[in-house]
C-alpha cells in the first residue's frame, strides 16, 4: 500500500486495516479532524460484520430441512468472502446429501483446489509455517480460510465417498491414500494420535475388495481395530477375511458368527447422524490503565443429532443390524482446535498488546479524548475469534455391512432408534455384488441413496393386504456381518 509522502515533523500514529493483506499498519495521523475519524468508522463497520454463523444461517436452515437444492445455491453466495473452500465444501456436501453425486465431485474438487498449495506444504511437513506467530492481522477473520486440518482429510473421505458412488473404486483409493497422508502430516505437527481416519481406512477396505486386493483391505481393517473404530463391522471383516487369508493367527479375536459364503452379495451402509460442531466465541475485554485488552479465541462446541443410532432393517427377515461408529468428527475437531488453541491465543494476546499501546499513544499525543475512546472501541470490536467451520459435516459416521444369499429379494429399510425411518424398496443382488446405501440423518428425517442391487417393482395394494406380517420370509437366513 503507497502513501504519500510525509513531513518530517513527528505526528502521532493511528491503527488501519492495510488494503490488502488485513494486516496492521502504523501511519501517520492526518491533521484533518475529519480523516481522523477513520479507526471510529472502522471500528464500527467491524463490530458490524457478521459472523459466518451468522452469514449461513438460512442455507444451515434449509440443509436440515431437506432442501439441498436450496442449501447449495445459498452456500455458494453467502459462504465465498475469504473462503473458497468453505463455499465449496458446504455446496459439495449439500449436493452430495442430496443425491448429485456429480456436482458434489466438481464442487469438493474445487474446494481441494482451494487449498491445494497448504496440502502439498503440509505432505511433507512445512504446514508450522501457517501459524507462524508474525502473520498478525486485525483478526483471525481477515485471513483466507484453509480448513482446519481435520476438514481437509474430511474432504478426501467425501471424495471418496462421490467415487464410491460412481463405481470408481481406483478413485477412491486415490482419496483414502490422500486421507492418510493428510491425517499422519497432521498428527506429526501437533505431536498427537487422533482416532481419526476411520472412514478413510473403510472406504479404503472396500475399495480395495472390489478390486480383488483381500490382502489389502485387511491391512485397512485392521488399522480401524488398532484406532478403536468400527466396532462390529471392523471384527467381522477382519474374521472374514483372515479366514480367507489364513491369517486368523495375526488376530486377537474370539471365534464367533458364521462363516459367509465367498459368493454371498453384501449391502454396505454409510451414514452420517446430525450436524458437525460449530465454533463459538471465547473472548475476554479487560479495561485497563489507559485503555482496552481485548482477547478471543475460538471453541467447538459438541455438534447435534436427532439420533445416536443409524440401523438397517430387513422386515421381511426379522433383521435389524446397528451400524457401527467410524468416525466421530466432534471429537476429532475439538481436539485438533485444542492442539491449535496455544498459537490462536498467543497471536490474539499479541495483537491486543499492540492495539493498546496505540491506543497510549493516541492519549499522549492527541488533544481529542473522543479519538482515543475510538481506539478502545476498535480494540473491542476488531478482536474476533476465527469461527469459520464445515458447517454440514455430520456429527458423527457410521457404518454396517449385511450379506445375504444371492438372488433372493430383500426389503431394507432404514431407522434411528429416534424412531426416524425410510422404506428404501425391494432389491435383488447378484453373487459377490456389492450393493451400497449413502444416507444422512437430520432433523427432518433420513434422507438415503442407494446404488447398485435391481430394485423391485412394488407390490400390488392386493398382495399387499393379502400378505401375513407373522409368516416367517422363506430362504435362507442372512448371517450376522
């Protein structure tokens, strides 16, 4: 930023937002009364701004509701200022919820592009330089939004998961490779094991099995089982498929359940239940000796749910399967902000000590209080905590996996133990096809996508009323996953 040419005569010094960097810049004060008034103008357009909670607040609405169409749109306008990713990733996730699993890639892609230079940096281990202590701005809100750490390998798993979708199991293991990186660069940094990476490993394992590669999905499996997640679907697998390697012996396991057939079609569920964390706003203001302190810093709060238990349900066969957590993405954001939450206080603490001793030397130097008093409301009003976040990541995923005997038709449902449910149809599945079910589960009900199996034609109202509820379906009971 040019200014123009000063006299020598010392002035005193006013705080300004630079033009482009939001950074803080010292100048000097103008001798106009008028142009003096630009840290109160300042300070109250600051104190103005909304928030991203604030700004989101109708396309969060609509995405509960069920109208991702809607949420999408709005994402997209009110979510871009100083954030590509995060408009991105809210409009991706809304396609994706809603069934357009094209328009999710292209939008979650553009996200990844967004942020693609602090990936690469942070593969191979340079991310510290983004929190260096010296990038000081008026506040965390200036700074373009690059997803916190756990967001971006959350963007990779939602790729997959589009992949997966697609019937592009290469893709998506192209993505859960990226999760993997991402989450170990991650956790180096910050010198910590999350119990995260779960869903990547999942999509992983399964990816790897439908392209023939048992041997690495139980690799996969049993990463899930050291991290403590996946609980039923995780031992199963690993039972499985060590069966099949002849690698029981690496397990330690208890011999239970049946044995599946090798041929046996499979229906795999993933579901997200409610909606992530949002951020809210630690901030202190102490009044002090010749003026303001002022301090802020972000926190999580624990997301919401309309549920704490995603089932599928197969009415015809007395079945019900509780699908298992993969992935519990409250926990994981609050404990990768808490890593985070030294640096954020530490520059917040700095930029405070800065704002007041300019506001001291507007005391000493100026004859007009009222300049000063502006000070300490631009100190106020300028501090901020950063509260930009992935608003429509679910609170929690999880999963499940059913095998049934081919060729037989089956009707699945879904329900939350909210008492929350959806008819998905009847279906048949071939040997060794895998059928999938992409579901979310909001306020507003279960929305779910399902891609593979031949879904049936409905019954006629005849057959329907004709049929008994208590008559045991015939066939061959489907074994426990």
């Amino acid at each position: 930023m040019a200014y123009p040419r000063r006299r020598a005569r010392s002035r005193p010094t006013d705080l300004i937002l630079g033009e482009e960097t939001g950074s803080i810049n010292v100048i000097r004060r103008l001798r106009s009364g008028r142009q003096a008034t630009g840290p109160l103008a300042l300070a109250l357009s600051l104190s103005a701004c909304a928030t991203y909670n604030d700004r989101v607040e109708a396309p969060v609405r609509a995405f509960e509701a069920g109208d991702f169409v809607a949420a999408e749109a709005m994402f997209q306008d009110v979510a871009s200022p100083g954030s590509p990713f995060l408009s991105s990733a809210e409009a991706g996730t809304s396609a994706f919820v809603g069934g357009d699993f094209d328009r999710a890639l292209d939008l979650l892609h553009g996200a990844e592009d967004a942020v693609r230079e602090v990936e690469e940096r942070a593969v191979i281990g340079e991310e510290a330089i983004t929190e260096d202590l010296l990038s000081l701005v008026i506040n965390e809100g200036q700074k373009a939004y690059v997803g916190e750490g756990y967001e971006r390998v959350m963007l990779h798993s939602m790729l997959g998961m589009c992949y997966l979708a697609q019937g592009a199991p290469d893709d998506v293991l192209v993505e859960a490779r990226r999760v993997d990186q991402l989450l170990t660069a991650e956790e180096q940094l910050f010198d910590a094991d999350y119990q995260a990476g779960g869903l990547g490993h999942l999509l992983s394992a399964i990816a790897y099995e439908l392209v023939g590669k048992p041997g690495e999905a139980f690799i996969d499996y049993k990463r899930m089982l050291e991290k403590g997640v996946g609980g039923e679907l995780t031992t199963s697998a690993l039972r499985r498929l060590g069966a099949r390697l002849g690698r029981l012996d690496e397990l330690d396991l208890s011999e239970e359940g049946e044995a599946v057939p090798r041929d046996w079609p499979s229906v795999v569920l993933v579901g997200g239940l409610g909606m992530g964390p949002v951020k809210r706003e630690i901030r202190i203001d102490v009044p002090i000796d010749g003026g303001v302190f002022a301090w802020a810093v972000p926190e999580f709060d624990g997301g919401t749910s309309p549920a704490s238990a995603l089932d599928v349900v197969l009415p015809g066969r007395s079945m019900r399967v509780r699908a298992s957590e993969v992935e519990n993405v409250a926990a994981v954001a609050e404990q990768n902000l808490k890593d985070r939450i030294a640096w954020l206080a530490v520059r917040s603490a700095v930029r405070g000590l800065l704002k007041r001793q300019a506001a001291e030397q507007l005391r000493k130097n100026s004859d007009t209080e009222w300049l000063a008093l502006a000070m300490d409301v631009f100190t106020i009003a300028s501090e901020r905590a950063d509260l930009r976040t992935w608003r429509t990541l679910p609170q929690r995923w999880v999963a499940a996996r059913i095998f049934l005997p081919p060729g037989e038709d089956v009707a699945l449902e879904l329900a939350t133990d909210a008492g929350a449910a959806v008819e998905l149809g009847s279906f048949r599945l071939e040997r060794e096809e895998t059928m999938f079910i992409l579901a979310r589960a909001l306020q507003s009900g279960i929305t779910a996508h399902v891609i593979g199996g031949e879904k049936l034609a409905a019954p006629s109202p005849q057959a329907t009323q004709a049929s008994n509820p208590s008559q045991p379906a015939s066939g061959t009971p489907a074994p426990k996953p």
